[in-house]
C-alpha cells in the first residue's frame, strides 16, 4: 500500500508539475481537477493504468457473449472501449446481417423443425487454439436456448456458419476447444428424448430422457464445423452443465459437471418440491470424465447409432470401451476449469463453499488399477471422490466460475453470493486475497486465463446487477463488467463498464497482437462463404437483366455513385440488386439500401453483396448508400421506378 501511495504521489507531482510549467489556467492544474472532480490519488492511478490516449491502442481484445441479444460484443483492454457487436444468432442491422441475401443464408442454417429462430441465448465463446494457446483466427459460441453453434472468422469478425444440434433440446457445457481445435464440445443441459419424435411423460425422465455431449469436428482449413464428422456421447438425464477440455496432461480427454442428478420430476402442481429443492435434495453430483479421442476411434470403427443421422455412442457402448467414468462432486457445482498444465481440475462447488480441486494422475490411476466405488444406475462407473481428490478449498459463498493466472498455481474464482472474487493457490490449497464487487459475480476473465499459458496482467469480473454503480435507465439495468488489476500481489479495482446489450455469461481476452484481421476482401468477394460471389462485376461492366419477372442488377459503389443510377421495373418483380464495392481504401464501407423494402447491406472495400425483394406495390423508391462516405454522400443514390404491369 505504501508502494501505492508513493507511485500515485509521484505520478500526481510529475502530471502536476508539467501541467504547471506550461499553462496558468487552474482548471488545467492536475491537482485543481482533481479536487473539482472529488477524484483520489487511487482513482488518479486507475485512471493511468485503463487510459488509453487517442492514437495508442489496447493490449487485449476481449469477446464477449451478447446473453439473450444472440449477439457477441467486443471491447479492448484496459482502456473497456467496446469495439464492435457481430450479429450471431440475431438480425444486425448496420453489418446488414439478416438483410442481405448472403447473411440471412447463415441464419438460415439456425432454422430449427422448418421454423427461423432469430435470437439466442448465447453463453460461452470460444477463441480457436494451437497447442493450447489462443491462434486468434475463429471464434465459436453457443446459443443454450436453440441449441446450436456458431463459427465466427476473426480475419473479418463475421458469422460464417450456425450448426443445429440435432439431438439437445438445450445445451450450456459449451463452446469450449480441444487443444488444437479439432473439436468444439457442447454438452447438453435440460435432459429431453434425443430423438424428439414422440412425446414421453416426466415420469419416464430415467428411462426415456437423455444428456449427452456433442464433439463437433471442425475443419481449420475451410474455416467450417463438419456435421458428417461430428459425433455425440449419450448420456444419463443428469443435468450437464459446464464443460472443459483436457490440455497438456489431459489432452485426449474432456470434463462436463452436472446438476440435478437427481433427476427430479416436478413439481407443485403434482404435489412435490419445486424443481429448485427436487433438484438439490442429495449432497453430490457427478463429474463425467470422458476420452474423447478414444470415443472418436470407436465412431470411426462404426460402433455408432445413428439418431436423427447422427453418429451417437450409447452409454452401453461407452462403458464398455472404457470412454466414460463418473466422480462425485459436492452438490450441484457450476464451473469445471482445467488448470494451464491439464494436471488439475477444478470444480467450483455454487450450492457449497468449496472448490474442488481433482488430480488428472489420481484419476487416471483408478482407472488403470480399476479401482471404483460403484456404478451409477445406468452402469457407469464411479470413482471414489477421496481417490481422485488433490484438495479442496474453502473460498466463500456461491464459487461459480475458475480462471488461471500468469503465475503457477494461482487461480481466481467467483464468489456469486458474496460478491467477491478469491484469489488462491490451487497447488497447496490456500487463499491468496479477495476482492469485493458490485454485484453477484457470474463468470470472471482473465487474460488467454483458459489457455495453457494465461498472460495474467487483469482480470474482468462479469457482474450479474450493476445497482448504484451508473446512472439509472429504467428497471431494465446494464450489466456490468469491472476491470481488475491482478498484476500484484493484491486485486485492485480499476474500471466499471456498463455493457449494455445483453448477460454476458462469459468472456475471453486475447493478445491484440495475436489478431490478424482484413483490411479489405478480394473484389467480388461473397463474405459469408469466402468464395467469388455470382454477382460481382467490374467497373464498366454493370448491367441489368430482365428474365420473365425476374430482374437482376449487378452493379457497383465507389465514391460518390452507384451504378445503375435507375432501375425501371413493373410491379409484381422479384429484383435482385448485386453490389460490388470497388474500394481500395481502408474502411471505405458504403451501405446500401432501398426506401421500405426492409433490405440494407453493409459493402466493405471488396465485398460483393446481394439484396433480394418483391417489388409488390407501384410508385417511386429512393435507393441510397447509408454510409456517410464522402462530401457527395448524399448524392450517393439512385431510383428505382416501380410501374404498373
Ligand atoms: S453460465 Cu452464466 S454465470 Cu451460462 Cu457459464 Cu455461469
Ligand atoms: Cu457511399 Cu455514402
């Protein structure tokens, strides 16, 4: 503290100092500002180390989940400037997402039963790794409502891809990477029938219902997930929760908790406990071990069922080729997080005060040795809680969520009751610090804190009520994240943002550095499937064509026209308008869109995008570009003239 108090004296003196030598005015007086904000020499330094001066730029980019706006928010570190929304699961209007003909095909891909599903749920986002460490080139979130996955390209921070889980009915325990992305894992969360043909009553939850994990096979190269070579694992109707993947010493194999194993029926209307009490009725739950690269050699030996053409192994089949093992955990814990080195496994206990802290070596012992306790009802076996436990640790009330440190054996954990994060020391099972935080901690952050090797430096806490911390806008409240400076020995409190879009469960941090994004696509470049789009022209070449009461415009945008300047169409068209921009210049972006049809396109340099509607109602419409992109902007337009037939 006294270090503190010297730096931040220091630093006031030397801002002071300057400020003094070169202007007279008080207000320009570090100390006189100080005081007219009421600001401490605490917040001073605060404010030095989230500052960043116009012209400098941050040193990680966080992506976080949107919650129920199915969106993924991104903002920079430490300076909490949000950077961008990429529309995910839910229309965005200013990246034309659901607008243009090339995006609504993805959120298409996320229609579930022949029904269009235009929000999510979004949970957990996932950054592609290589050899366990953050390569910064996809990123994967999971929508727990609809249950589905989508793929994001992070060379243009666009949704490329959704997949339909085809056997969840809901899933949390996702999206989380193998250590070279070879999968991306979801579990499920509320059991249901996998097939979802026929109708079963609760009652039959033991013998009807499922959970399960889903492995889908992504392909680095193409940048997509490949369904045909994804595949499942059955399992009980406990509730799955989190998930996580083994790394280093664990590679091969991943971690999913459950809740509920009880498999509680319902509820007060039948005379019972309310689904909260059935489902917290004994004191442990199981954590599900699985080697899913064993499981992905028995799908390739065929040993498979198909369920809704998916390749799912039966718990019957996983048992016997030895792919899933079950340990007690204490009570309906929330968080599994695998430490950097993959030795560890850390379940953090929500409804107990404990985290518990398992050894990868001790259980992979019982294994070989086949050492269990028993077998649950559906004959999987048990490992003795005492034969796998390393320690465990007493943090607080409510521990949620685990995140790793730069430094060896350190860990941060949420405390969602007490709102606080502890730090502690997982390797001899000791508190390090706490910190509180305004209020109800969900999930916390810190830097590459998931990958083998975490960068330490800061730490987010993802508060679930943000109460007395912003102005108050109606009962309807932002979230709030706080920036946490973990780079000593004690947590310091540097920044609140209000985030403002949705509950971001979950949120991950890369190196800026590690980023590569475009600055432009290659002309005639369909963004959403990376491919030549059919539309694209050059310049000169821009034409319409009429086939039937099809007509198709291919034109082009550059600073300050776009050609076709009119298009002459009769009423009862379906008209098709392509548009290439042919930019060069960085960030050059014109829009597109055409008076009450509900159609608009962002166009980056490059980019080929298409608009599609039914010109249904006569009279005279304004096209115009939406950007404002030159002095001649709003000269940027053209009409389209709708004629009776
Ligand atoms: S969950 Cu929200 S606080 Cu969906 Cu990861 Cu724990
Ligand atoms: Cu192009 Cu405005």
């Amino acid at each position: 503290m006294k270090q503190f108090n010297k730096q931040a004296t220091s630093l006031l003196l030397a801002a002071g100092m300057g400020l003094a030598a070169t202007a007279a005015w008080s207000a320009d007086n570090l100390a006189d500002v100080l005081k007219a904000r009421g600001l401490s020499q605490q917040d001073l330094l605060a404010a030095a180390k989230t500052y960043v001066p116009t012209g400098k730029r941050d040193e990680f980019v966080a992506f976080s989940s949107g919650g129920q706006s199915g969106q993924v928010i991104v903002y920079s570190i430490p300076s909490m400037r949000i950077l961008k929304y990429i529309g995910v699961f839910t229309p965005e209007p200013w990246q034309g997402y659901g607008f243009d003909e090339s995006s609504k095909k993805v959120l298409a891909q996320g229609r579930i039963d022949g029904k269009d599903i235009t929000w999510g749920d979004t949970h957990h986002p996932a950054i592609s790794e290589t050899n366990g460490e953050y390569d910064g080139q996809f990123l994967f979130i999971n929508d727990k409502a609809n249950p589905r996955l989508a793929v994001i390209d992070l060379r243009d921070f666009e949704t490329k891809q959704i997949v339909v889980n085809p056997i969840f009915k809901s899933e949390h325990g996702g999206a989380f990477v193998t250590t070279n992305t070879e999968y991306v894992i979801e579990a499920a969360q509320y059991p249901a029938p996998l097939e979802n043909k026929k109708f079963y009553p609760l009652e039959e939850m033991n013998e009807k219902y499922r959970g399960g994990v889903t492995y889908w096979k992504f392909d680095r190269k193409e940048g997509r997930i490949v369904t045909k070579d994804s595949f499942s694992l059955e399992l009980p109707p406990y509730w799955q929760d989190l998930s996580d993947a083994g790394k280093g010493a664990s590679e091969g194999w991943s971690f999913t908790n459950s809740f509920c194993s009880e498999r509680y029926v319902g509820g007060i209307e039948k005379g019972r406990p309310p689904y909260e009490a059935g489902c917290s009725a004994k004191d442990t739950d199981y954590l599900h071990v699985i080697n899913w690269k064993k499981a992905a050699e028995v799908v390739k030996a065929g040993k498979a069922k198909k369920i809704n053409g998916h390749d799912v192994i039966s718990i019957e089949t996983a048992v016997k080729e030895g792919l899933l093992y079950l340990i007690p955990e204490p009570k309906s814990p929330h968080g599994v997080d695998v430490t950097p080195d993959g030795k560890h496994i850390v379940v953090a206990g929500k409804l107990d005060t404990h985290v518990s802290v398992y050894s990868f070596e001790k259980i992979q012992a019982a294994i070989k040795a086949g050492k269990f306790e028993s077998k649950d009802a559906y004959g999987i076996p048990v490992i003795g809680m005492k034969d796998a436990l390393h320690t465990q640790v007493s943090l607080g009330l409510g521990p949620l969520h685990t995140q790793y440190d730069s430094k060896a054996c350190v860990a941060y954990t949420s405390l969602y009751v007490d709102s606080q994060v502890a730090k502690w020391n997982y390797c001899e099972g000791k508190v390090l610090d706490k910190i509180s935080v305004h209020y109800n901690i969900g999930h916390l952050m810190t830097m590459e804190g998931d990958s083998t090797k975490p960068a330490g430096k800061y730490l987010v806490a993802l508060n679930k009520l943000s109460i007395d911390r912003f102005v108050p806008v109606g009962p309807l409240q932002p979230q709030s994240h706080q920036l946490i400076d973990i780079s000593g020995d004690k947590m310091q409190l540097l920044y609140d943002m209000p985030l403002p879009l949705g509950e971001p469960h979950y949120v991950v941090a890369i190196d800026a550095k590690k980023l590569k994004p475009a600055v432009r696509y290659k002309v005639g470049t369909d963004s959403r499937t990376d491919k030549p789009h059919p539309g694209a022209v050059r310049a000169g070449e821009e034409k319409i064509v009429r086939k039937g009461n099809k007509v198709e415009v291919f034109g082009t945008l550059i600073r300050s026209h776009i050609t076709p300047e009119t298009i002459d169409v009769e009423v009862g068209d379906e008209v098709t308008i392509n548009l290439t921009n042919l930019e060069r210049a960085q960030d050059e972006t014109h829009g597109f869109t055409v008076s009450t049809y509900n159609v608009h396109a962002s166009v980056e340099p490059g980019k080929t995008v298409a608009v599609k509607f039914k010109a249904d109602k006569e009279g005279v419409y304004p096209y115009y570009c939406t950007e404002f992109c030159s002095a001649l902007h709003l000269e940027m337009m053209g009409y389209m003239l709708v004629k009776p037939k």
